[in-house]
C-alpha cells in the first residue's frame, strides 16, 4: 500500500480528478483527467499511449504479404478489417482481379467479426451497468461467432486470413453446416439480448440524453461510423463507396435520432442484425470456383495506393507506399482516435458518475488509438 | 543447552513441515485463486472470455481480483510499452510477498511481433522474474486456464 | 442459571445466522451461476460446498502486516461497527413465536435503525494512500445510497404497524392471522422490497471485478479481516432484511399446521432471498444521485405515504365495522 506512488495528479494544473489507466478492466488502458465544477464535468483530457506498438514503423521493409499477420493486431477486436484495406488498396492499384467466390467469404466474414466486435461493446456495456446476466449471455453468442471464425480462418481473434488477390483458404462443409445451425438459433438469442437493455426501463432511462454529440462537433472531428450514424447522418463506406460485393447485397443502414447513448446502442443493434442478414444471402448467393488469383511478379511492384473500408467502430484508411515488393511506408487512419476526442466532448455537462457508461458507448478500441 | 535448543527448533521446523496447518494452507491456497490482471492489447479479449458461461474459470474457484493488495497471482498479458512499465513496476511493488507471475502471450514473454520497435518491451522477464509463461498469440483460453490449474497443482 | 440460559441462546441464534450466511453465499453463487448458463462452483468438494469455507480462509490468511497502524484502524473500527450493529439487529427479529432473542416493545424501527447503521459503518472507510480518486466517488456513491434510501425503508414499514397498532413484531405477526398483509397493502410491499434491494451494496465474499465496477470499487484495497467483516456484515444485512420482509408482509410462521413454523420462516425468507437475487441479476446499478432522488423521495415515499394515507382510513373506519 505504501509503495505504491503513480504519478502524482496534483500537479496538472486545473484538474480534480485522476482515473488511473490500469484500473480499466479487460485492455482499455486509458487514463482520464477530470475538471470538476459544482459536481459537473467542464473539461476532461484523456491520456493515451500506453499500448502504442509502432506497427507503421514494423512494417517497413517488409514483403507483401509478410505484412500482413502484422496489420492484424492494429485492432483487437475484429482484426480482420486492417487486412482487407490493406489488400483491397493493393489489389485496386495493381489491377489484380479477385474471384468471385473470394469476395464472397470475405464478406461474409467480415461481417461475422464485425457481430463479434458489437457484441463484445455490449458485454463492455452490460459490465458497466451492471447487469449481470445480459453480459454472461452476450459472452456466451460471442464465443459462437468466433467458433465460427475460428472454423473458417484457424484463430480466434487474429486470423490472417485474406491474401492479396484473394483468401488463404477455402470454406470446409463443416464450416457450413456449424453456420446453419448457429443462424437459426441466433435470432432468437439476440432478440432476447435486445430485451435486456432496450427494453429495461432502468437501462433506457439510464442512457437517454446521456452524452449527447452535437453535429458540429461530429463534423468538426470527423466523426465516422455507427456513432455519426447515431446523429441521424447516413454516411457508410459499403455503400458511398461500394467494395466487394456490397453492391449486389441488399441492407439497410440503421441510424439514430438525437447522437445519444441510448441512440449509438440502438444503431449498434441493428448492425448486428443487418449483419446477420447480409450473411445469410452471401451465402445463399455464394458461386462455385476459384478462391484466389496468384500473380508472379508480386515482387516487382512500386507505387502509392490508398483505401479506405467500414470497419465495426467506423471509417479505418490506410496509405500505401511500395517500391519493389517491399512497404517503405504505411499510415493508418485509425476510426477510433476520432471517436475517443469525441467522446471528451460528449461527455461535458455531465457527472462523475456517466464517464464510464459514456466511454463504454462511444466503442473505442485502445490498439487502434495507439497503434 | 545451546544442543537442546537445536534440536528444538529443528523438532519445531520438521513438526511444521507435516502440520495441520500446513495442509490448511496448502489447501486453501490451491482451492481459492486470486489473480489480479493486468491487461492491454488483444490479450485482453480472451481473459475476457474465460469468465463467461464456455470456460467458466469460476469452477475451480479462480477469481479475478481488482487489486493487487488481494491477489496470489498477477497475470501480465499483451504489450508492455515504455510508458507503462512505472506503473506495472508499482503495482509489483504493492503485491504481497510471495510473489508469482504468469506472462501470457507472446508480447509478455518477448515482444511478440513487435520485437523490433523501440517503443515495446522485450518480455516482461527483462524486469521480474517469470513462473510461468504462456505462449500464443493469443493464447488461447484453454492455454490460460490450464497455466492457472499448473500453479494449483504445485501446492499439492 | 439465567446466565447460562442466555449464553447457550446466544450460541444457538449465531449459529442459526453463521449456518445462514454460508448457505447464502453458496446458494448465491450457485444460481447465480445457473441464470448465466454457467455451473458455478463445482470442484471444491461436492459440488463446490467447500469453495466459501476455502475463500474465507484465505481473507483470514490474508490479514496485512500493518494491522494497527493509523490509517488502517480506522477502516478496522469502520468495520467493527457495522458487523456489530448488523448481529444486533439480526437478534432483535424473532424467528417464532417461541424461538426469539429478545422481545423488545419498539423492536421494528430498532432494527431497521441497526441495520441503517451498520450501512454507515463503512463511511469510515477511506483509503488515503493509494493516491486513487475513485474509491472516494464510490465512497461517495456508498454514502448517499444509504441516506437516501432508507426514507422510504421506514415510511414503507410504517403500513403494517399502523394496521396492527403497535411497533412490536410479534404484534405485527399477530395481526395477520387470518389474511397476510401483502392482499391489504401490496403498494408498502413493493416498496420495501425495492428499497431492499436497492441498499444491496453488491459485494460478495470474492470480490465484485467481475461483476462491476473494477475502478470504482471503495474497498479495493482492503484485504483480510477488514474485507471479511465488511461483506459479511453485508450478508447478515441482507438476511434479516429478507426476514423483515416476510414477518412484516407475509405472515411470519403463520402458515398450515403440518409444518413446524421455523420452517415456514425459513421457506418465506429463502423464496424471497431467491426473488431478490433474480432481480439484481436483470436490474442496472442505480449511479448518480439525482436519479437516487428521483426514485426514492420523489416516487418510493410518495408511494408509502399514499399507502399510509389508505391504512389509515381503513383502520379508523372500515376495521370497526368489518371487525378484520
Ligand atoms: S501476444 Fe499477440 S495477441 Fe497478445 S497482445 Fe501481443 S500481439 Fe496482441
């Protein structure tokens, strides 16, 4: 007990409170400086940095696809996303054709992992309410989809699964099989989840109006992803700018009304159900044939490419430098830096109590902050 | 005298050895686990996973614990950066007196994939001394839930 | 002889209450554990019997070094106090007619005043060496739940002793011999169960990370003695609320003949315990005390008061005439 001296938060000028960035549970290692005035938050810094790895600097000088089990860890939670910007900026550069089927099971698994990501929100939320029971439950459905990734990629969390020019490798009937049988229980599962925070009064009561994001400052920070759709603003990479096969798939956008919490937790709900239906045509469409297209001269290649994807907490952009096969520089957009300069606007004008529900909503993943 | 008195103490010191008490303590320890986590990185997500209802790590009474003043075990996982090794160096400091740490994941026991960044780590065995490692990244729970039954195991 | 008579109830009532709290707890864990779709428990001996024996011992394994310094006799004397007011209240409540510790005339707002005591006792709780600002805002978060919601603890009690005109239990008891009180007043039940619940600080004997609030936690950095006194005192609050409960709205031991009416008691109290234990699984953390004040003043009491209000006028003129 008396050992213990972390850094001393008095002598930041202007700041009352010091939430230390090891008291976060599960890897959210943010820590938190807090102005108080009569009980009310006027300003609030958060300290970040703890995690930052220097994967741009990593990679440099790698081959191609020696890269890419690298680009997976930028995100924890659904890994698989930096992978696929990362190859679809390459293949639009370099011309190379990805078959059919190819996009087919990247799109289906990327919407897999982006159910996954949601529901590991929701057991961050359920924890920080405190209810006990919705976050056992929503473990227990995430443990099911990432079985199911597990089937498909080999891993749970960081598959390393998407080449470029196509995927690594092909769906088992097995794998099929698991899905059918997890689809038909899903729905019934997940509207029971639904039950538990939408339409608990405590909960909503709890959430709405809590944490409101103006416009202006969405705008202002460049807000991206279901916490500007919760403004009631419809921007969406899959269909702004259409990748894969998102073009032949039809799915609505869910949005919000006011940029609450309540709102950012309704529109999280309804991506997972869109997801959910987005998977099962992609299946139902899947064609026969090749799974991936090899090009030979993956080693002579120079030049810039950018792209730019729909990930599960929003816009995630990469940049591209190559010379001769080898990466002399890579710079990721990362959705979540935004959103946590977000969240310390959103979360003025509120008290001590909300800053932890406020944070859970906005949805930020710690390894994309720091990178 | 000073002859007797050896043997007390000795009689004393084997009597100890095979007591009660001993077995009590012995039992307790391996019967009710403390850890407290100290989690960042993708590591996280999978202790996550091992509380909830697949591999409900509560069944050999394995509890996580929210500081380290309580905890057996401080299970280190995901990259330790250069900013944050004062603060795991004080809470190191603030755990009791026997202790034991497990590194899990390839980050704890050696940078992992981020070997080569100046900004990471080489393992956390650079500042502690390590008991158990546990290699994967990640690993899985499996892999987590077996390293915390091997710790148990050595009681008996 | 009147010593030795005293001794040995003292001895049987704490061993009804240690025997309580460990079947609680267990119980606790166990269905807990089922309503997640988890097993719980299950390698400490049958079924996990042993595993609160084992975590108990480990807190007393676990008392700190420095037990009697300065900082850390306040929180043991904070400790103290509410494990000391807990049992008081707890051997006020009688458990039968014939089984009972002490027959006190204003025996209800006695215990209800113990128990809102010994929730004080954890005030004193305050950890000034970790340098850490959250444990004071639980702290904080502690302190107002307990001023706040035992308003309409009392006033929600107040039904039933106006109905039986007296303060005492057994009175209480009494009065409902043919019909319990939970078809005449179910308004005052609901509230008093609410109320319970929501005093239910939610801490276990193994620590609440898991369950809640990692950072913001007031005693996370108690261990040994301190901890054990302070959840244990937790548990015994929760008993002999439950037991208030269903001596106050659901008949006490009045039940069917065929059973002896310790055993109703305990079924009542285990239905409830099992009731609440549900709830709490489903229901969020109340945070914030405007909220607290929204519930509680201005929606519980008002509640219990419009209860009172209707109480009143049926004992002052519809008791005579229906002669309930
Ligand atoms: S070991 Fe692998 S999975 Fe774990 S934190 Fe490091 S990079 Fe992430």
């Amino acid at each position: 007990m008396e050992n213990r001296k972390i850094k001393d938060y008095e002598e930041i000028e202007g700041y009352d409170i010091y939430i230390e960035p090891q008291f976060r549970p599960f890897g959210f290692p943010v820590g938190l400086y807090i102005a108080l005035k009569d009980g009310v938050i006027i300003n609030i810094k958060p300290e970040f940095g703890y995690l930052t790895t220097g994967v741009e600097k990593v990679v440099e000088g790698m081959e191609i696809d020696k890269a890419i089990p690298f680009i997976d860890r930028v995100d924890s939670s659904s890994a698989i996303s930096p992978e696929l910007t990362y190859c679809i900026g390459l293949e639009k550069t370099f011309k190379i054709d990805v078959p059919l089927r190819a996009k087919f099971i990247r799109t289906a698994l990327c919407e897999l992992s982006r159910i996954s990501s949601h529901l590991l929100w929701l057991t961050r939320l359920a924890n920080v309410l405190g209810i006990n029971n919705a976050l056992h439950y929503c473990l227990r459905e995430r443990e099911e989809v990432l079985h199911l990734i597990e089937l498909a990629t080999g891993s749970r969390l960081t598959p390393n699964f998407i080449r470029v020019g196509g995927v690594a490798s092909n769906l088992s009937p097995r794998f099929i099989e698991e899905f059918r049988k997890f689809f038909r229980s899903f729905r019934k599962n997940f509207n029971m989840l639904k039950t538990f925070f939408l339409e608990n009064e405590l909960v909503v009561n709890r959430l709405n109006n809590l944490g409101v994001l103006i416009e202006e400052d969405a705008k202002n920070l460049a807000i991206t992803g279901p916490n500007l759709r919760a403004l009631g603003i419809k921007k969406d990479v899959r269909i702004d700018d259409t990748y894969g096969i998102y073009d032949e798939i039809s799915f609505k956008i869910p949005v919000g009304e006011k940029g609450d919490s309540l709102d950012r937790c309704i529109v999280r709900m309804g991506e997972i159900e869109q997801s959910t239906s987005i998977i099962s045509q992609a299946f139902y469409k899947m064609p026969e044939g090749e799974i991936r297209t090899y090009t030979e001269d993956i080693n002579q290649f120079s030049g810039n490419t950018r792209s730019h994807i729909e990930c599960p907490h929003g816009e995630l952009a990469m940049e591209i430098s190559i010379d001769e096969g080898k990466i002399t520089k890579l710079r990721i957009k990362s959705p979540s830096y935004n959103n946590l300069l977000a969240f310390s606007r959103a979360v003025l004008g509120e008290s001590v109590e909300d800053v932890e529900v406020i944070l859970t909503s906005f949805d930020i993943c710690v390894c994309e902050v720091d990178k | 005298m000073k002859i007797l008195l050896r043997k007390m103490v000795h009689k004393v010191r084997n009597f100890k050895k095979f007591s009660l008490f001993n077995k009590l303590t012995n039992w307790v320890k391996s019967t009710s686990i403390n850890i407290y986590c100290f989690t960042s990185g993708c590591c996280g997500n999978e202790i996550l996973a091992i509380l909830g209802p697949l591999y409900d790590s509560e069944r050999w009474g394995i509890n996580f614990v929210s500081s380290p003043e309580r905890a057996d075990v401080i299970m280190v996982s995901g990259t330790i950066t250069e900013k944050m090794k004062p603060i795991l160096e004080d809470l190191y400091n603030s755990f009791g007196n026997e202790k034991v740490l497990i590194a899990v994941g390839s980050c704890a026991i050696n940078g992992g994939p981020f070997y080569k960044s100046d900004f990471v780590l080489k393992g956390v065995k650079e500042i502690f001394n390590v008991d158990l490692y546990v290699p994967g990244c990640p690993p899985r729970p499996e892999a987590i839930i077996n390293a915390i039954l091997k710790y148990k195991d050595h009681f008996k | 002889m009147i010593l030795k008579s005293l001794l040995l109830k003292t001895f049987y009532f704490l061993l009804f209450l240690l025997l309580g709290i460990y079947v609680t707890v267990y119980l606790h864990k166990k269905i807990l554990a089922h309503m997640q779709s988890r097993r719980g428990p299950l390698h400490t001996g049958f079924h996990g019997i042993l595993q609160t024996l084992s975590q108990t011992l480990k807190l007393l394994l676990k008392s700190p070094k420095n037990f009697l310094k300065s900082q850390n006799l306040v929180i043991t004397i904070g400790a103290i106090i509410s494990i000391t007011f807990a049992i008081a209240a707890f051997l006020l409540i009688p458990l039968t007619g014939e089984i009972f510790f002490i027959n006190v005339e204003i025996s209800l707002p006695l215990c209800i005043c113990f128990i809102v005591i010994s929730n004080t006792g954890t005030f004193l709780s305050i950890d000034r060496t970790g340098l850490n600002t959250n444990k004071i805002l639980g702290l904080l978060d502690r302190i107002s739940t307990t001023i706040v919601f035992s308003v309409p603890l009392f006033i929600s009690s107040l039904g039933p002793v106006t109905f039986a005109s007296s303060f005492n239990l057994f009175e209480i008891v009494k009065s409902q011999g043919r019909f319990y009180n939970i078809i005449y007043q179910p308004l005052s039940m609901i509230v008093f169960s609410v109320t319970c619940l929501l005093l239910w600080q939610r801490l276990s004997l193994d620590v609440p990370s898991k369950n809640t609030y990692l950072n913001i936690d007031y005693l996370s950095t108690q261990t040994g003695l301190n901890l054990l006194m302070f959840s244990i005192s937790e548990y015994i609050n929760i008993l002999s609320l439950s037991l208030l409960a269903t001596l106050l709205f659901f008949g006490g031991w009045n039940g069917p003949g065929f059973l002896h009416p310790i055993i109703w008691t305990i079924i009542k109290t285990f239905i409830l315990q099992v009731m609440f234990l549900f709830l709490y699984t489903v229901i969020p953390k109340i945070k914030g005390i405007k909220r607290k004040i929204n519930i509680s003043l201005a929606f519980l009491s008002s509640l219990s008061l419009l209860n009172l209000l209707i109480v009143i006028f049926v004992v002052l003129y519809l008791k005579p005439i229906f002669n309930l």
